[in-house]
C-alpha cells in the first residue's frame, strides 16, 4: 500500500509543503498549522479530487507569495501588497481553504471600505488576483478562484493645483523644510517616491557646450521598471540640492525639522492639513503636483515625447491616455493654426 504524504519544510521559502498528485501544495509557516493542514487533506481527499481544487488555504498562497514577492520585487511593491493581502486575509479568515474561495469574497471586503476611491478598489482587487495568478503559473493551483471579480474601473486623473492654490501652498509652509520637497515635486515633475528617497550620490552636475546641466540619476536597480531614471532640474531645485547635499551627505535629501527623511504617512498628514486649510478637494494628494506639472507643460506647449522623458515614462502613451483631454484642445488650436 502506498504511503499517504508527509508534509515537509523547505528552507529557501520557510514554509512547509505536501506533495499531492505529483503537485507541491504550500501549507503554512507554522509547524503545527501546517500538519493540521495536512489532516483536513487526508480527511478531504475522497470528497474533493487535488486536481480540480487543491486542499491548500488562502493564507498558504498569500504567505508564499509575498516570500518570493519580497525576494523578488522592490520593497515598496511588497509593501503595496502586504499591505492589501493582510487586510484581504483579516476579513476572510486563515482557515479559508483555495478551493473554497469565491469572487463574493474579495468583493464583501471591498464593500467594507466605502471610503476607498474606485482607483484604490481597483488595485485592492488587483493586489488579491495577483497571488493566485502567480500560483498557477507556479504549479500550486489549477486555476485562479478570482479571476473573474470584476473591478472599478479607475478615475482619471484631472486633479491639477491652480496658479493660486500652489501659491497659497508655499505660504502655508513658508519656513518649513516640507516647502522644499513641494517646490522639487513642482518644478522637476518627479515621482513622490523619488523626492523621497533622492540622497547626494544621485545628485550630479555636468557641463553640455556652455550649458551647466543638474540632475538627479537614479540606477536602475533603484527605478522603476529597471532602467536607469533621470531628473532633469531647474536651477531652483539644484541650487536647493546644493544646500541639502552639504546638510546632508548621506541619506534622504530632503527631510523634517528633526532630520528624519519624509514617510508616506507623513506627508500624507501634510496634504490632510494643505486640503483642509486650503479648502481642497479630497483627491488632492503629493502625486496632484505631478498631474500639475504634466498639464502645465502640455498647456504651455511642450510635446508629449519630451514631456514622456522629462516625467520618466518609457513612451508617450501614458501621458496621452492621461491626459487626452488636454491633448484635444492642443490639437484644436493646432487645426485653427493650420487654417489660417
């Protein structure tokens, strides 16, 4: 008689594994949860066939995702989905079995949060579909349980500072280093990531015929999509870098009156106060002034291919799908050019 499987611990993952069917199924991290687990398996094995559904839990699936998430994807990528997957899993519970999940589910828990715009729905839903296509193509499941959960579909992003309100925005924080990390989000159209994390090894300054040229290059193992990012900057901003640079030779350039680098949380705190002292509308966030920027640049007649580079996108499709609306009226002023 052949001998029922055993589960067994596999160190690259440190998690614990059972072979069903020639398939190896993720149980758990824990030891104990991981034989309780592999008891439920024996028990359902006559009702269930592991070919159609195996017998592993939703919590195996996620926990083994964000390991190889977490050795396999930037930081800031598996903050995003542990972030998601751990709220997902609080309202589905650790003992919800793969094969028992169903699209009402994940929808149920959004529903829990009526304060999440349709943009963050969308990546909330994203973020739970993500581990279980991965697992599929890695063997552990035949087929995604939430595949088909359908998904909002994601505002665009017309939330622009007017002239006025950006000013208003400096007075508010005159004095305050917060106005230095506002005026290189205004004036180089960065991401809010990059401001953040931008040290004095980025910072560089180079000379093209008789231009004097400052910049920020980030490599690519620090950018996103893997490719070597530059920051073109005004002579504002360098002159700023010039003074943080030799404040701060090592670490985040631009940080908080206690010399601390700016965290999410905290300049999210900072746009709480900027919304509600300005009387702003809610969307409007750090990544606001880069929509500004972008629009104001389209507004002012620069092409969409330089705006691409200039906003670190590999193409212009971004900036025209964004922001079509605006390319419109460019191309309405361009036909009354073109007629005379």
């Amino acid at each position: 008689m052949p001998r029922s499987p055993r589960p067994w611990f596999r160190r690259q993952t440190g998690s614990w594994y059972v072979c069903i069917d020639g398939k190896q199924v993720p149980l758990s991290k824990d030891r104990d949860e991981a034989h309780r687990i592999w008891h439920r398996f024996m028990a359902r094995r006559q009702r269930v066939p592991a070919a159609d559904a195996p017998d592993a839990t939703v919590a195996s699936i996620l926990d083994t995702f964000l390991v190889w998430c977490r050795d396999n994807r930037r930081r800031r990528t598996f903050d995003v989905y542990r972030q998601y997957l751990q709220s997902f899993l609080d309202h589905a519970g650790k003992e919800l079995l793969a094969d028992e999940l169903k699209p009402f589910h994940v929808m149920r828990w959004v529903e829990q949060h009526p304060d999440w715009s349709a943009s963050t729905k969308n990546l909330a839903i994203r973020s739970v579909q993500r581990p279980f296509n991965w697992a599929v193509r890695q063997g552990f499941l035949d087929r995604s349980p939430v595949a088909n959960v359908e998904k909002p579909t994601p505002g665009r992003r017309e939330a622009v500072l007017s002239n006025n309100e950006w000013q208003a925005a400096l007075e508010l924080f005159a004095g305050d280093p917060f106005q230095d990390l506002l005026v290189a989000l205004r004036e180089t159209g960065c991401r809010v990531h990059e401001a953040r994390t931008v040290e004095a090894r980025h910072f560089v300054e180079t000379r093209h015929g008789d231009q004097e040229i400052a910049l920020w290059v980030f490599p690519a193992a620090e950018s996103k999509k893997n490719r070597q990012r530059t920051v073109v900057l005004t002579d504002r901003v360098r002159d700023m870098c010039r003074r943080l640079t030799a404040k701060y030779p090592k670490g985040p350039m631009f940080r908080n009156r206690q010399g601390r680098a700016w965290s999410k949380n905290a300049i999210v705190c900072r746009f709480r106060r900027l919304r509600e002292r300005l009387s702003l509308p809610e969307g409007t966030t750090a990544t606001t002034i880069r929509h500004t920027y972008c629009t104001r640049a389209l507004e002012s007649g620069v092409d969409p291919v330089t705006l691409a580079t200039l906003m670190g996108h590999a193409d212009t499709s971004m900036v025209a799908r964004v922001y079509a609306h605006l390319q419109l009226d460019h191309l309405k002023r361009a036909a009354q050019q073109a007629a005379g």
